[in-house]
C-alpha cells in the first residue's frame, strides 16, 4: 500500500482513536466498579497503557507492516500467536466499533440508536474506502474539535465552584479487585495507539515515525483523560459519577451549565465517530494481514488498485460492525473489547521481551504482560467468560484449520 501518512496525520489518527467516546462512557462503569479508587484504576490502566505502547512501538520500528501485534506474533513467538493476537483484536475491536456507532446513536436520536448507529458505520465505511489520506483529514478535523469540547468542560467545571477537591480523596469503599476491574474497563478508552501499529504499511519512514507517533499521541491523551477525570469525580463525586448514563453531561448540568448540555452531547457523537473511523482502519488492515496469510478468506486481502486501500476487508468489516451494532448496547461491548485488547496487548509484550536479552530492557514488556493478563482477568465474569470463549474458539479453528501445517 502506499506510503502517505507523515508524522502529524499518524498522530491525529491513534488520537482520534483514543480521544474518542471512551473519556463520554468509560468513567461511569469504572467509577460504579471502584468507587472513589476510580482514580487509581486509571492511573493502572496508565501504566499498563504505557508500557504497551513502548512495547508496541519498538516492534513497529522492526516490522512496519500492516497488522501489528498479528505480525510481530508470527515472527517473534509463533504463527499460533500471531494468530491468536490477530483474532483478539478482530473480535475485541469489532465490538469496539459497535460501542462507538451506538455511542453516535444515544447521543444524536436516542429513540432509533441502533439505527443511526447502523447508517455511521455505513458512512465511514465509505470514507475508509476512499483512500487513507482522506480518512487522516476528517480524523484531524474531529480531534480538534473533541479537544476544544474536552477543554470547555473542564473551563466550566473548574470555573463554576461548585467543584469539591474533598471528593477525589480515596474512601472506605476501595478494594483492590474494584480498582484493577475499573482499570480494565478504562483501558478500553486508552488503546487506540494500536491503529499506528496496524498502518505501518501506509506511514512515511515507518522506523522512525511509529515509535515517535505512538509515544505523542498516548502522552497527549494521559494528559486529556487525567485532567478531564479528575474535574469530573471533583463536580460528581464517584457515586453520582458511577450512576450516570452520561458522565460529562451531568457534570455540566451539575455545574450550574444546563444549556451546554446538548453541546456535549454534540461533542460526544463527534468523538464517537471519530473513534469509529479510526478503529475501522485498524481492524480491516488487521483483517487484510491475516487474509495474506490465508487465515481469513484471501479475497479480503485485495488492495484498490487506485486508492490504494484494502477495499474487501473495509467492506467486510464494515458489514459485520453494522450487524453487531444492531443487536449489542454499548456497556456489555466495552468490557468484551477490553478483554480481546488485552490479551491482543499481552501478546505485543511477550513479543516485544524476545528482542533483547537485557534484563532492563525487558522490565517494560514484562510489566506490560503482566499488567494485561491480570486486568483481563479482573474484568466482569460476563466479559470474561464471553471473550475467553471467543478467543477459545479462534484458538481452536486455527489448530483444526489445516492452515498451519501447509507453512503459512
């Protein structure tokens, strides 16, 4: 595919992913699952987010190769886990795709979500389909704006007075499974960065601008979802906050800025779609990588001859998004994503430890992998369950595909 993304465009793109509709929804089920230790579920989730990122970055620099973590299990642990991280993220990030379409849905018509969600998914399709840089564009356009949202939010939480600082101190409520669940379910709002990885085919001088992009766009976002967090339990305090269908609209309204609220919610459909556009790149580029390898049908690892985009996959994907949008709410697909996320992450790290024997330079993977399997295992039992028999099953048709055995 061709190479059109420089610096700026592959850092709108894993920030239009992350600075998405997870900081519109993420916060309130962290909060009901930690309580007042919602804040420190998200500095875990930092962390591990962190270290991803470095592990990912230097595998992108080695392999700047469609596909991300499915390549670098393939060339640094086996063909079955680079299976089994591709098929993580295909499935984690599809239902990734369906909570930002019905997060565009809640938030623009209510009463037909699904339906708006459905005709989202169809329209970015279509611009995916057209050609990356286009994509690059809309994305820039739609984290500036989300930014400037994010900004007046906190202007007039912070600015109102109605804020308490006594409301961030940690109560007796905290116990540390709550903290690791809720920073499970807000790592869903940090893994964008992996759509830098997964187009490593289409970026200008891939070795030295993944590792610069994917370092950029996490420090930006930390930053955002810190100071955004932090205004928010301050206005709400964590128990209004976990109760609330709509964390940042409530906490507007509670600041004394009932009228901004429609604007807010403006924000969040833009937000969301700019997360969806994003996340679509990241799981057909995915989808082509492991369709070259024949572990999907080789029909979708056809590339447009004039845009220069992996059209089949685009379509498919779009296609399978539509459906599940149609049918799941946008609570339940938070914590399936995160699973497959995580474990697609735990893989990047076992990955990224085979590069070196330095026993300091395998500190980062080995917190990175740790950190992901255990907020994997924390999430809710129901996420659980779900992603373990999803992945199970990808484990299994790899086996008894036959595929393997034919050394591809």
């Amino acid at each position: 595919m061709s190479r059109r993304l420089g610096l700026f465009d592959t850092v709108a793109l894993g920030l239009g992913s992350m600075i998405g509709a997870g900081i519109f929804v993420a916060l309130a089920p962290a909060a009901a699952a930690a309580g007042t230790g919602m804040l420190v579920g998200l500095a875990v989730a930092a962390v591990v987010a962190v270290c991803n990122a470095m592990s990912s970055a230097r595998l992108a620099a080695r392999y700047p190769r469609s596909g991300g973590t499915y390549v670098y299990g393939r060339e640094r642990l086996s063909p079955f886990w680079g299976h089994t991280a591709g098929w993580s993220f295909i499935v984690g990030k599809t239902a990734s795709c369906a909570a930002m379409a019905l997060t565009v849905g809640y938030y623009v018509w209510p009463a037909y979500a699904n339906a708006v969600a459905v005709g989202a998914v169809v329209a970015l399709t279509a611009v995916g389909y057209a050609g990356i840089q286009r994509s690059a564009t809309l994305t820039r356009i739609i984290v500036a704006l989300v930014l400037a949202l994010l900004a007046t939010v906190v202007v007039v939480i912070l600015g109102s007075g109605r804020a308490d600082a006594s409301r961030l101190a940690l109560g007796g409520d905290v116990d540390a499974y709550g903290v690791l669940q809720a920073a499970g379910l807000l790592f869903f709002a940090f893994a964008g960065y992996a759509r830098i990885a997964t187009l490593g085919e289409e970026v200008r001088d891939p070795a030295r601008t993944i590792p610069r992009a994917v370092g950029l766009a996490l420090a930006l976002a930390l930053l955002v979802y810190a100071v955004v967090a932090v205004a928010v339990v301050a206005q709400l305090g964590s128990a209004r906050l976990g109760s609330a269908a709509a964390p940042l609209s409530e906490a507007v309204r509670a600041a004394g800025f009932p009228a901004l609220t429609p604007v807010v919610g403006v924000g969040a459909a833009i937000a969301a779609l700019g997360a969806l556009l994003a996340l679509l790149l990241g799981v057909s580029r995915t989808t082509l990588a492991m369709a070259r390898d024949r572990y999907l049908p080789h029909t979708l690892a056809a590339v447009h001859p004039r845009h220069g985009t992996p059209h089949h996959a685009e379509l498919a994907v779009g296609a399978v998004v539509a459906v599940v949008a149609a049918l799941v709410d946008v609570r339940s697909a938070i914590g399936f994503s995160s699973f497959g996320v995580l474990l697609y992450y735990a893989i990047a790290n076992a990955s990224a430890w085979t590069l070196t024997t330095s026993v300091s330079a395998r500190v980062v993977p080995a917190i990175g992998l740790i950190g992901c399997l255990t907020l994997a295992f924390t999430l809710p039992p129901v996420s659980v369950a779900a992603g373990a028999a999803v992945v199970l099953a990808g484990m299994i048709a790899y086996t008894t595909s036959g595929v393997h055995r034919h050394g591809v």
